[in-house]
C-alpha cells in the first residue's frame, strides 16, 4: 500500500491552519502541523489520528530560518505545502504606524512564506506532483485605510506566489493563491487589535454570515485536490454580503 502523500501545514494551531488540517486528513494526505504552539499543534495531531488520519506536529517558527532549514531535512518528498501562518497588527493609518508592527507583519506573512517554500521546493519538486498554497487575502489585492502595513505584508505575499508560478514553470508543481476577505476566526481580529475584544467584535458587526475557517479550508482543499493538470491560480473567497473591502452589509438594527 502506497504511503498518504505529506501536506505541510503552517500556523495549524488555529483558525484556518487548523481547519486545514482537519480537511486535508480527511482527503487521504499525512498531516504535518506546525506553529510555535506546541500543545496546540500537539492536540490537533491527537484528534486527527483518533479519528482515523495521519498527523504529526512539528513545532517551527516560520521565521526562524534556520530551523526551518532543519525542519526540511525530515523531507524527501512532500505532495503539498500550505503556506498559512501569518495575522495583522494595528489598523494604525500610515502617518502614526508603529514600524515594529510593519516589519513583524512582513517577516511572518512574507519572510515566513519565503522560507518554507525555498526550503521544501526540492521535495515539492522530488514527488513528481507538488503544490505551493499561499494564503493572502483580499487585503492584497486592495486597499483600504488603516490597513498599509498589513496589505503591504500580503501583497508581498501575492507578489511570491505570482512570480514563483513564472519561474519554476516546467517543473511538476503548481502554485496556487486563496485570497479570503472577511473571515471570522477566533484570533484574528483580536491579535490584531491586542486582546481588545470590543474592537475586534466591530469588525464583524451586523454580518450575519462572515466566512468561517471551515469556508476557506474547503477552499484550500478543493484547489489541492483538482488533477495535477488544473492549476487554480487565484481564487478569491468572500462571504455574500462583502462586495469588496471597502463594500460590506451590515444588519444593524
């Protein structure tokens, strides 16, 4: 019987990471979770494994290169890498913007995706059928005001996916972008505002359905498991009421 196929999963401690996880296991592939939550990471891999899939925890810093380095070293081949870690600070306007929230941002959504796909390539490469997930966000592709550091984070991060697809062209793996507008999960919008719960509860306010972890994890899934030949580029996902960044209903009565 052939071995599962190995997905990497960054920042599985939570939110889509997590439900990524989950779902890709659920599709036949050996998990490897990694975050710098290691009991976090470590439960998720014990209830993946209870319900009959494979997973194993790693616990990594995407930043860190050099034990990310160590980290592909375990790796001779590896069917899919999903570049997920990252997260905003702030929503400061540009004139008052804390610089240490602009380069944290950058070395986690941009620096962190840098390092895990030069460091897997060759074993991308290696399995004769390898996929690079980049979770941006529509904040990528638009902007909008107190959001510089964080879209200019993304768009690197956008920027990675787009130019590797130019490059390894050829070469039997795919590079896939999902691009999620607005997601509820438990910890975004409250690391982004530093625990102040209030604001992070307005940024959902009077949505009756924003896009769940579950959402965007189905949409991961899907492009991954399309035949090797379908590459899905770009895939934008936002909930029926945003229209775009700056467009979004809201029931507040």
């Amino acid at each position: 019987m052939a071995a599962a196929p190995i997905a990497v999963v960054t920042g599985a401690s939570s939110g889509i990471g997590a439900a990524t996880a989950r779902q890709l296991a659920a599709a036949g592939y050996r998990v490897v979770l990694t975050a710098r939550r290691k009991d976090r990471i470590e439960a998720l891999a014990a209830e993946i494994n209870d319900a009959g899939h494979q997973a194993t925890a790693y616990a990594l810093d995407v930043t860190d290169r050099a034990a990310v380095d160590t980290f592909a070293t375990a790796f001779r081949q590896i069917a899919v890498l999903v570049n997920n870690a990252g997260g905003a600070l702030g929503a400061d306007p540009v004139a008052t913007g804390d610089p240490a929230d602009w380069r944290e941002m950058y070395e986690v959504n941009v620096i962190g995706v840098l390092n895990l796909t030069q460091a897997l390539l060759p074993a991308l490469i290696a399995s004769g059928d390898g996929t690079v997930v980049v979770l941006s966000s529509t904040a990528g592709h638009a902007t909008y005001e107190g959001g510089a550091g964080y879209v200019a984070a993304k768009n690197g991060a956008r920027v990675i996916a787009e130019t590797l697809r130019l490059e390894i062209v050829g070469q039997p793996v795919r590079v896939i972008e999902i691009a999620p507008g607005m997601v509820k999960t438990e910890e975004f919008a409250t690391t982004r505002f530093r625990g102040d719960t209030e604001k992070a509860a307005k940024v959902y306010a009077g949505v009756a359905e924003p896009l769940s972890a579950d959402d965007v994890a189905d949409t991961v899934t899907w492009a991954v498991t399309r035949p090797p030949h379908v590459n899905i580029d770009l895939l934008v996902v936002r909930p029926r009421a945003q229209a775009s960044n700056h467009k979004i209903h809201r029931d507040l009565q």
